[in-house]
C-alpha cells in the first residue's frame, strides 16, 4: 500500500512535509491539506472511470486523480487534466455511482474548457508543488495582492482556494449534462451525481463560511439538481448496478482511508464482529497507526493469507516494519508487493527507500535500489520523491555529481528553477560527456536556461 506515512526532507519551498501523510504527500502551510499517494486507490478509481473518460474522449493515462487529505467535502479540476479529490468527498459518499458521478462532472469542466486559469500551473511540477500553486495564486485572486502567491498564503487556504476555483451556475448546468452524458455513453447508472448532490442541497441556504468548499466552487441550485434528477429518471441506466467488483474496492478504499486518516474511529465503524475483508483491513491499519505493531503485523499477515497475491497486503507489511525501525526486514514483504504489482511506481519507491535504509556499505543494494527508482520514474515522471531518493542512493556510493544531477531535477520540479540550473551547470563540467547523467543535466539547462551568474 503506498499511502505509505513517510517524510522525506527535500528543496521544496513552499510545501512542508507532514508528520503524517506518505510518500510524496506535503501540506501547505497551516492548511490540513496534503496529496495523497496510494497505488491501490488510484488504480481502482481509473478502473470506476476509464468508460467515462473515453466517453469524454479522453484516455486514462491523460487524466491524473490526485487525493487530498481533508475532512472537506471537494473536487477540483486545475493544471489541465488534473481531478482533485477530496478524502472528505469519498467519506461523504454512500456508494462507487457518487464518486463516478462527481469525477464524470469534473470531466465535464475538462472537456469544457473551464480551466484557463489554471492552466499552466502544473508545467513541470509535482503535484505537491501544483496544489501550492493554486493555493498562492487563489491568495493573490482573493486579496488582489500580486505578492502573496509567492510568499504563500496571506488569507485562510480555503478562502484563497475558493476565490481562484469558482466555477459560474452556467458552468455548472454545461459540467452537470456533459458529466451526464459520458456516464450514460460509457453504458453506467447516471444516478451517482444528483444524489450526491442532493446529499449537500440543504446547504445551499446557508452561509458561505457553513459550506462546504464544494458549494462554494460548485454553485449549488434547486432548478440544476431537480434538471438532473428530470434527466436521469428517464434514463433506462437509472437502475443498472454497477460491477460488484466495484462495489468491493469501493469498501477497501473507504476501510483504507478510515484506518489511516481516523484509526481511532475504526472500531466502531467496523467492530470485531465484521469478518468482512475491508473491516479487517481498517484495524490492519488502525493498529499500525496506534504503534501497535504486534497486532498490525497479525492482522495484516491474515491479510496475506487470505489474499495471498495480493501486492497491497504486502506493502501494507512492509511499510508497517519499514515505520517500526525494521528496514531490512520491510525488503521481502516490498519485494512481494513488486511482484505482484510491476508497475506500481509509488511501491517500487518504498522498497528502494527500504534497499537504502538497510544498505549499509552494500554497494549492490545500492544499485538495486538505483535500478528501482530508475524503473518508477516511467511510471511517477512527476514525483521528486524519486529524485531525492536517487540522488540519496548515489551519494552513498560515493558518486557525487550523479546525485546532485537528480538534486537539480528534484529542485526543478519544486520551481526552484536557478538553483536547478546553477547544480546542473556545476555537475555538467564533472560528469563524462554524453553518460545519462550528463544528458540529464544538459536536458536541464535546455529547459531552464543557462544560470544567472549574478545570483
């Protein structure tokens, strides 16, 4: 499992890693917000959209669902195809339909063309460095002060996030029928988005400070939701169950985000009496994530023996030794993950850390680590986390141009693009011509230029 609660020291500078979210997961100042980064969860949810998006005439692959951490109920769409979903949106649903619902409506602002206000902000960023974006760019919109998108948050993120992703009522009636009409082209119940919308019609009549951030960005109203409700009762999908294939992940993602987000709130949502699997996965984690590492490791290992192909148990074990000091150990249960997961780049991140941490003088842990991370880039082209790691690996066997080679890419991606361009300048003149590195490092200077000399 890769919602792996991990904090890695980077250059980012205007994102501070958290003491609780997992790898590639920071917050904005004082915001309670953080990406999350689970394998599991992502590959489930591309599996509830992919018809909707080729609907949209869109590929899996061109959209990216980023979660954020927040007891908030919201989804936004910002930096091109980029769905951002809120842990408290998913919470709030009652079944997979409402979350395919809302994400069929944020496709609709995609394919609307709702999006110039952020449409360059994800340019060379990672999503953590994207997230930071929005919310200085929303602080400028929402206090006309030019400077507070650079210097951070000058209002509350919520205020800030609210002023810069406001869609208008027209937009909001063009997502509703465009969301409407992928769902029913990719052949699923259409039902998902009025009832989840009715869920949150009572707080139309309340104040704006009441609401919840999706009101606010998504302007609720009677006429849209009773349009809605018109449309999908004549709908022959109306009734149509969705896969109970489906219908479980939707459980173990639910279970997933309780035990780690609320683990003192598992028991009793899913008591002891509750065999179900995703019950048995919630007090997995909830025990891991109340340092009780006996009965994590327990329950965690009947997991496993239920599901013994399962690559999320795996890790879930690993990250569980990984966190409690026992790095070396963590490597098997990874390993295993890897197996049965080959192209989960966030997993093949997490045993590479673990290669790193137990590595000691072993230069050909080391390299295998290197091999990993090398392999996750494919899969993670936007995660630093990748980069600071290799730059780790490599600093450790003694190689330092290589490592301040992914130091610079680690900085580009966090916008820190003349101090990228200063280590590349550097590091170019000490690597032999034309070696990965070297082309990596010349590939920075193209992008960003050669460094100004004077700062």
């Amino acid at each position: 499992m890769t919602y792996q609660f991990r904090t890695y020291v980077t250059l980012i500078t205007f994102l501070a890693s958290t003491t609780l979210m997992p790898t590639g997961s920071y917050a904005a100042p004082d915001s309670g917000q953080s990406i999350i980064r689970d394998t599991e969860i992502e590959k489930d949810i591309q599996n509830w959209t992919g018809g909707v998006m080729n609907a949209a005439g869109m590929k899996s692959s061109q959209v990216n669902i980023i979660l954020i951490q927040s007891p908030d109920v919201n989804a936004f769409v910002a930096g091109g195809a980029n769905i951002f979903i809120y842990t408290g949106l998913i919470d709030l649903s009652d079944n997979v339909g409402q979350v395919v619902g809302v994400i069929a409506h944020e496709l609709g602002h995609i394919a609307g063309g709702h999006l110039s206000r952020t449409a360059d902000v994800g340019k060379n960023a990672s999503f953590e460095a994207m997230l930071g974006a929005i919310v200085g760019i929303g602080a400028a919109i929402a206090t006309g002060n030019s400077g507070a998108a650079a210097a951070g948050i000058s209002i509350g993120q919520g205020q800030a996030m609210n002023k810069f992703l406001a869609f208008s009522r027209v937009q909001e009636s063009s997502a509703d029928q465009a969301g409407f009409r992928f769902l029913t082209t990719a052949g699923l119940s259409p039902e998902g988005l009025p009832t989840f919308l009715g869920k949150l019609e009572s707080q139309e009549l309340l104040p704006a400070s009441q609401q919840s951030p999706f009101v606010r960005t998504h302007p609720l109203s009677r006429d849209r939701i009773e349009a809605l409700k018109h449309k999908v009762d004549e709908s022959p999908l109306k009734t149509k169950a969705f896969p109970s294939e489906w219908d479980d992940q939707y459980a173990r993602t639910k279970a997933k985000l309780l035990g780690f987000t609320s683990p003192m709130q598992v028991g009793y949502k899913y008591p002891s009496s509750d065999n179900s699997i995703p019950a048995q996965y919630a007090r997995a984690i909830s025990s891991y994530r109340l340092n009780q590492l006996a009965p994590a490791l327990q329950k965690t290992d009947a997991l496993i023996k239920l599901e013994p192909k399962n690559p999320y148990f795996y890790e879930l074990k690993g990250q569980i030794l990984y966190e409690f000091g026992k790095a070396a150990q963590s490597v098997e249960p990874y390993e295993k993950a890897v197996l049965y997961a080959p192209d989960s780049g966030l997993i093949r991140m997490a045993l590479a850390q673990s290669l790193i941490e137990s590595s000691g003088s072993n230069m050909a842990k080391l390299q295998t680590a290197i091999d990993h991370l090398k392999r996750a880039e494919k899969d993670e082209p936007r995660s630093a986390q990748i980069k600071r790691l290799l730059a780790t690996a490599y600093g450790r066997m003694g190689k330092e141009p290589e490592a301040r080679v992914y130091l610079a890419e680690e900085a580009l991606m966090h916008g820190n693009r003349q101090e990228a361009a200063r280590m590349a300048d550097v590091t170019l003149k000490q690597l032999p011509p034309n070696s990965p590195e070297a082309l990596r490092a010349q590939d920075i200077i193209n992008t960003v230029g050669e460094p100004d000399k004077n700062k």
